[in-house]
C-alpha cells in the first residue's frame, strides 16, 4: 500500500513540475517527449503494482 500511495505522489509532482514547465515553454517537441516519457513511467508504475499483487 506504502509504494502505491508515494508511487501516486511521485507521479503527480513530476506531472505538475512538468506541465508548468510546459505551460512556460511551449515547444512542440518538447510536449511530444513530456507526454511520451510520462506514459512510459504511468505504465512502469501499473505493471510494478501488478507485479507485487497490489493490482488485478
């Protein structure tokens, strides 16, 4: 339960720290990377829960 709670709060700062950056910078290659790479760690956290059973 501990990793899927700091998990969600990790996401979530990283995602506002980014879209601030976004909202300042608003470069269209830049916003391709930010939404790709955090697809990428969304989906690393949902398989690390399912792996550890936390998630069906």
């Amino acid at each position: 339960m501990t990793n899927a709670i700091t998990g969600l709060i990790g996401l979530a700062l990283v995602l506002t720290f980014l879209g601030i950056l976004l909202a300042w910078i608003k470069a269209i290659p830049l916003i391709i990377i930010v939404v790709f790479v955090m697809s990428l760690a969304v989906i690393d956290f949902v398989r690390s829960l399912r792996t550890n059973g936390r998630l069906r």
